[in-house]
C-alpha cells in the first residue's frame, strides 16, 4: 500500500473511531475446519490474586501488538481460503480467545476447544482416537507459562498446538509436548547469540536480569549456565516480578537498582516481557542509575511502551536480538481495510449472523476492548510488529491439513479428519510461505535466526538500526554502533583479564568468576585443562615461575671435570707428590738415627696408608651410589687407622721412657722390633670389627635430594645412623686421644729432638679439623658435602705431613750434622743409667 492512501485511511479511521465498531465479532469465523486462536488481547488483569470464586476474568487495558496478531491469523485464513491451491474448495473457520497473559485465563479457551464438536462437553473415554474435538488446531498462546500450562492439555488430545512466541527450551522436550510446535527459535538460540556478543566486546563483568515467568526465569538460567563455560561473569543475578500491582513489586525493583550499583558493571542483559522491562527501566531513570549498555530481546526492544518512556535516552545503549523474521504481503493494508469495514453497518451485521452460527453465548472472552480502537491506535505497531511467526503458524497447519486430506491443486475432500492425524503430516517436508523455506526441527520448533539491532536516535526519534545478525555465527558491522560513551566506542566491563600462558586465576571478592591473574610458582606448570590452578611438577622434574611445562631435573654431584674437582684432585696430586718423596727420603735415610728414632719401618707403613688416604679421595668425585657411599667412609678409617697405629706405638714408647722409666726396660720390649707390627695389626683388626658393626648398624646409602637445588637432582650420601658414625671413626678418636694424653706433656733437655711434639701436633691438628668437618658435614646437603670430606682428608693428610714427616726432611735434607745419634738418643732414656752410677 503507499504512504498517502495508508495516511488517508488513517485519517479516516480516527474520524470514524468516534463510535463503536464491531471489531471484536471478527475474532471468529465459521468453517470446515476450525482453528482456535489463543491470543493477548487485554493486559492488567482485575485483582487476579483476589480471586476467591470462579469467576470471569477481566482485563483493564488493550494490548495492540496481540490484537494485530489475531489479525495476522485472520489474514492468513481468509488468504488461504481465497487461495486455489492450498485448500481449494475447504473453508478454513477460526475462533479466537483472549489470554491477558495469565495461565488462568487463557484455560477457560483451552477447556472450550477441547469439547466435543456439535456439544458443550469434554467426554471422559478410555480412548481418544475417534474423539473429534471442536478445534482441529490452535495457534498460541505468545507466553511460555501459558504454553507450558495449555500444551499438557493439548498433547493429551494430540491436537498440534503451533505457538507463535514462547521461546522457553522446557517446550523443547517432545515427550512431554508430543504436539506441541513453534514457529520462532528457542531461549538456548537467543542465549547463544547473547553469549557470543559478550565474547565478542570483551564484556565478561555482567548483570543479568529476567522477568519472574517462565521466559524470564528460563532464559536467565540457560545464559548463566553458558556464560560459565564462556569466562563470563556474572556479578548480579535477579528476577522482578510480573505482577507490579504488588505493593512490594515497587520495594523490589529498586532494590535491583541498588545492587547492580554497587557491581558497577556496564552490562546489563535483561530477559523480560515488555511490561517488567518498562517497570525496571523507568525505575533506573527515576533512581539516576548510570548509562549502561542494555542487551535486550524483542520481548521488550520492539515494545512501544518501553521506548515511550519519559527520558528514555538516558539510560545508555540499547542493542539487543529480534527474530530474523520476514514482511507479510498485503497485511497493512488488509488491516487498513478491515478498520474502515468494521465501521459499516452491512458488514457488522454480516459479521454478527457468522458469530451466530457459532455458538457465542457458550463464552465469552474475547476482545471488549477491540470496538474502540481505531486505525490510528494500532499504526505505531502496526510498522514493526512481528506478524510473520503467527503467518507462518497458520499456514503450518494448512499444509498439514493439505497432506491429511490428500488435496490436489483443483480440489480437496471434504473428509473428517481426526486432530491428531495432522501431527505425522507436520513433521514431514518443508512447507513454503511466501517464497521461503520452512520446516519444524527435531525439537519441534524453527530457527530463522536472529538480527541484532540498535536503538537509534535522531532527534528524539527512535529507528532500530540493524547491526549484525546470528544463525550459525555472530556477525557484527561495529562501525555503524554509537554507544553512549563520550568516544562512542564500547565501554570496558571487565572482572577480570585473559590470562596469559603460565599464570593462573586467583579468585578474589564473592564471585567465583571474578579473579586475577598470578604467575605460578616455581616447580608447577599451567595447564588449559585447568586454569583456576597450577599443576605441581613431578618429583623427578622442575619448572621456572610461570611455566607451562615441566622439565626433566639433571643430576648433580661432583663431576670431574668442574673447577673445584680439578683443584682438588691439583692438592690431592701434589699430596700424594709430598708423601712419596716423603716415603723415598726415609727409605734412603732408613738406618740413620732420625728415621730410627722416628719409627724406623713403622713410618713407611705410615707414609703409606697417607697414601691410601689421599687417593681415597677420588671416591668422593663422579656419581655415586650406595655400594661407594658404604665404601668411602670404611676406607677413610682403615687409612686413618694404620697411620694412628704407628703413632699409637711410638707414644706408648714415651709414656713408657719418660713416665714409667722403671718399666720401660720390661715393656720396652713389646712396642719395639716386629712386635710392634703386632700391634699395628691388631689396631687394624680392630677397626675392621667397628667397620663390620658399621655395615650392620647403618651405613651411608645413596640419597636422591629434590629439594635442595630448584633444577637439578643431588646425588648425595646419607648418613644413615651417627651412631654408627661415630663408632666407626670413634676407634680412630680413642686412638688420638691416647697419643695426646702420651705425648703433650713430654719434654726433652736442650740439644736434644723431641719426638712427641710432632706426634702431638699431628694429633691437636686432626682434633681441629674434625671439630670443623662434623659441624659442617652434618649441615650441608650439597656437592659441598662431598668437597667437606675431601678437604678433611687432604687437610689432615698435610697437617701429618707438616708437623710429624716435613721437619724431619728438613733435618735429612738441610741439617745432615744433626742426623747424630747424640742428637736423637734419648735424654730421659739416660737418665736411669747416670742414676745408677
């Protein structure tokens, strides 16, 4: 139709709606086949919480968009029964109710399609096949709690009922809702391509709002359960009610103002009927809550009553989905046309004589308030109301009716058809409206997907501007979206950020979601799988901090080639190079009274177990294991020992010269000649007993250390028992002990070499060292452990050296005139010979 002859119409229409018209008889329509229509005709229902008696409900006020959508049925049927190849010679009747959006009412229509045809009764039978009840099909209601209250009826009866706008995934389930279809996409659709616009703006700190019905409640559960799974988080859940007649409806919405204040989120998605949506939102502008971005559905976006509200613009940013849903043909003017009928006396009496044929005393609910509305009212609505899902409702049924009877394109029987007969007939094929393509799902419903549009305004005028669309994926054109802040880019609404690789999510404040991102710690790793924590690394592995893996710990211990090892093994050689030169110098000198006095062949043995001694060291150096952690400290008290041993005997010499003189000529006789060797074997054969008794007890074993070093594994021996330590270097500590006690004390006259200092020095400097190994040894768990034993056993291998063999070198080497007997023959040894004189 074009603008001028819509503008006339609507002139003449607002002349003519000064007198009653008979709108309302056009609700219903004898035929063939009936339909009946379940449409919200009124709003506000009259103290509905009240209700003490079965009464009619009435409701206050006329709501357009339902009425329009009535129409948009009438113009179909009345379409399809002028139509010569859809139905051609079957007439099409429909009987249209009122639902005033309560369950309550929109039954009492429900219980009357239900009766049987030709009576006013609903049979009570053990079986419904031939039951023919008085509609063939309904089409409604809008609502999902009306549907979920009307389908369980209707499915009982397996009458396909064909919704044009609950959208609630609870209808999805066929079993319940066997013939239950509808013509628009479900909430899990539109809560998906609500999640993808949040994804999509980096908007992951939200409040979500939803109206106290089953659209609101059932939508606002299924986006929390994908906002989840999608690292959105929602800082503020809540419902407001339906019923604002309530005195505490006003208290609760406000309440909902506050809290999501205090979020200050930037987002608000909000899930409601347009009545709620109003409600809520002219409450945010009495209350001064501050622009936000509102994410909508056309359960309100499209609603005239929200986008009448005073100072509107203030609230932000409005962007939001509708059904990608397309024009109906002819429907404006068929309503243009229809208004100016209803106001012509013929045609309402025509119309009053169709009503009659009908039974319309048996009810009546339906639209009271249609007689005095005119043109004029309904064309703000009449431009943007969807009347396409209930088009393609209607036409749904007709092309099941079409198959049922078995039409041709010439005509179609006029035979009886059972309700529930259509239903197989409506899950088979595509049907096509108006050129398009469609076909009910495996759930019983449609997905045209949806348009993303925005509420424009220029000069107080509001367009809703198409931005995007969804079906499968999300397609946004960012560059046509204005948004309220003072750039117009999209504001930031963030709890948190993306976290990067090697960082986890610690939670912080109440909600769960809302965290921030912290490096993990050293030895752990990140793993997507989990992202809320870090992963400890095994124990044979090490991370860094903020790692995503783990690595393979390499083995430490002392190696050979490290500088500490080379300048050890340097010391050790040039120990070793000491003794030996030591050892070859007394062999040489081994008749000359130094080295007689010294020990004579004792001291060989000495030198050679300080030999042993220091190649001992290469023990403590490449990898180790048990068997060498075991051997290492036997071999260092059996080296020890044999050169204890000698000095074990030379002690017991001067104790017995230098205290004991009266003896000494009987004594002297077992700690000299070969029978010193006795002694020393026995001495040796008595540490072998502790060393067995060690083995037994608690040797050293082979630790693998984990903790000590961040990435490397220590290979380190253990003490096992200290008890056992110290029994098998106790023997040696006795033995010292003993030459101490027999030699500090000792001195010689002038002129004279004193043996015992250099025995006594030797054994003051082992006390030393070993006072300084063991609080070190003890402590340390490092390759530094393996360094300490080594240090011990050069440091006391040259403290032997410098203080018993290295003076004695000097005198053969440097001061060969007092290599004399005089020199080194005992001054107290004398004296008993002098006294006996």
């Amino acid at each position: 139709m074009m603008v001028p002859e819509l503008l006339l119409c609507l002139s003449f229409g607002y002349v003519a709606a000064l007198k009653p018209t008979c709108l309302s008889a056009q609700l219903r329509q004898p035929g063939d086949y009936i339909i009946g229509g379940l449409f919200p005709f009124g709003t506000d229902t009259v103290n509905l919480t009240a209700r003490s008696e079965p009464t009619l409900v009435v409701c206050e006020r006329l709501f357009v968009e339902g009425l329009l959508w009535a129409l948009g049925m009438k113009f179909a049927i009345d379409q399809i029964n002028n139509s010569t190849w859809l139905l051609p010679g079957v007439k099409l009747g429909y009987d249209m109710y009122d639902t005033c959006f309560e369950p309550a009412v929109a039954l009492q229509p429900s219980l009357l399609f239900l009766t049987r045809n030709g009576t006013r009764g609903i049979g009570v039978l053990c079986n419904y096949t031939d039951y023919q009840p008085r509609v063939t099909a309904v089409i409604g209601p809008h609502k999902s709690d009306l549907c979920l209250v009307t389908a369980k009826l209707f499915s009982f009866f397996l009458i396909p009922q064909v919704s044009y706008g609950a959208s609630s995934e609870k209808l999805s389930d066929t079993e319940l809702y066997p013939s239950f279809y509808r013509t628009v996409p479900s909430d899990k659709n539109l809560v998906e391509a609500v999640v993808l616009l949040l994804n999509r703006f980096g908007w992951n700190w939200i409040a979500t709002i939803g109206s106290d019905d089953e659209y609101g409640r059932g939508a606002m559960g299924l986006f929390l359960s994908l906002a989840a799974n999608h690292s959105i988080c929602v800082a503020f859940e809540g419902l407001i009610p339906t019923d604002l007649t309530d005195p505490k409806a006003k208290n609760q919405l406000e309440d909902t103002i506050n809290l999501i204040n205090k979020t200050k989120v930037n987002i608000i998605v909000l899930f409601s009927f347009s009545q709620p949506a109003q409600a809520l939102l002219e409450h945010s502008i009495r209350m001064g809550l501050s622009k936000k971005v509102w994410i909508g559905t056309e359960a309100w976006m499209l609603s005239d009553t929200a986008a009448s509200i005073p100072n509107i613009q203030s609230i932000g940013t409005v962007l939001g989905f509708i059904m990608k849903t397309g024009t109906v043909p002819g429907f404006q003017k068929y309503v243009a046309d229809l208004f100016t009928s209803v106001q012509q006396d013929k045609f309402c009496q025509k119309s009053k004589e169709f009503n009659h044929f009908m039974n319309s005393d048996m009810l009546d609910t339906h639209c009271n308030h249609c007689d005095n509305v005119s043109l004029h009212d309904v064309s703000s609505v009449l431009s943007h109301s969807q009347i396409q899902p209930v088009y393609v409702a209607v036409y749904s049924v007709a092309h099941a009716l079409h198959r049922a009877l078995g039409c041709t394109h010439g005509a179609c029987p006029r035979a009886p058809i059972r309700s529930w007969q259509l239903l197989r007939f409506m899950n088979t094929l595509p049907f096509t409206v108006n050129g398009q393509s469609f076909r009910f799902d495996q759930s019983h419903g449609t997905n045209t997907g949806y348009k993303l549009i925005l509420w424009s305004w220029k000069n107080n005028t509001l367009t809703y501007l198409p931005v995007g669309d969804y079906e499968e994926s999300l397609y946004i054109n960012k560059s046509k979206i204005q948004f309220h802040t003072a750039d117009q880019k999209e504001p930031t609404s963030e709890c948190f950020r993306h976290c990067k690789p090697g960082q986890f999510r610690r939670i912080k404040g109440f909600h769960l979601c809302c965290y921030d991102c912290t490096d993990c710690p050293e030895n752990t790793f990140w793993s997507a799988a989990d992202s809320s924590t870090c992963t400890a690394c095994l124990e044979h592995q090490w991370a860094p901090v903020r790692s995503t893996r783990c690595h393979e710990r390499s083995e430490r211990f002392l190696f050979w080639n490290e500088p500490l090892s080379i300048a050890l093994l340097t010391l050790m050689s040039i120990t070793i190079a000491l003794i030996c030169l030591t050892a070859v110098l007394f062999l040489k000198n081994l008749e000359t009274p130094l080295v007689q006095a010294s020990g004579g062949k004792l001291n060989l043995f000495a030198l050679f177990t300080l030999l042993l001694l220091c190649l001992s060291c290469c023990l403590y150096i490449g990898k180790p294991s048990t068997n060498l952690c075991m051997t290492q400290q036997i071999v260092y008290a059996l080296c020890l020992n044999g050169c204890f041993s000698t000095f074990f005997i030379k002690s017991l010499e001067i104790v017995l010269v230098t205290e004991f003189p009266h003896c000494a000529p009987t004594f002297l006789y077992w700690v000299t000649q070969r029978r010193a060797w006795l002694l020393v074997a026995l001495c040796l054969l008595n540490e072998c007993l502790f060393c067995f008794f060690y083995l037994h007890l608690g040797p050293d074993y082979l630790v693998a250390d984990h903790k000590s070093l961040p990435t490397e594994v220590l290979l380190v021996c253990n003490t096992a028992s200290w008890a056992a330590f110290a029994l098998v270097h106790g023997c040696n500590g006795c033995l010292a002990a003993v030459c101490f006690l027999c030699t500090f004390m000792v001195q010689t006259a002038g002129k004279r070499y004193n043996v015992a200092r250099g025995i006594t020095f030797a054994i003051l400097i082992y006390f030393i060292i070993w006072i300084f190994f063991i609080a070190t040894f003890a402590t340390l768990r490092t390759v530094l452990r393996s360094v300490t034993q080594i240090g011990t056993i050069l440091t006391t291998t040259l403290g032997i050296l410098g203080t018993y063999y290295i003076p004695k070198c000097y005198i053969i080497l440097f001061k060969p005139d007092l290599n004399t007997v005089d020199y080194f023959q005992n001054s107290i040894k004398e004296e008993p010979e002098e006294d006996s004189q």
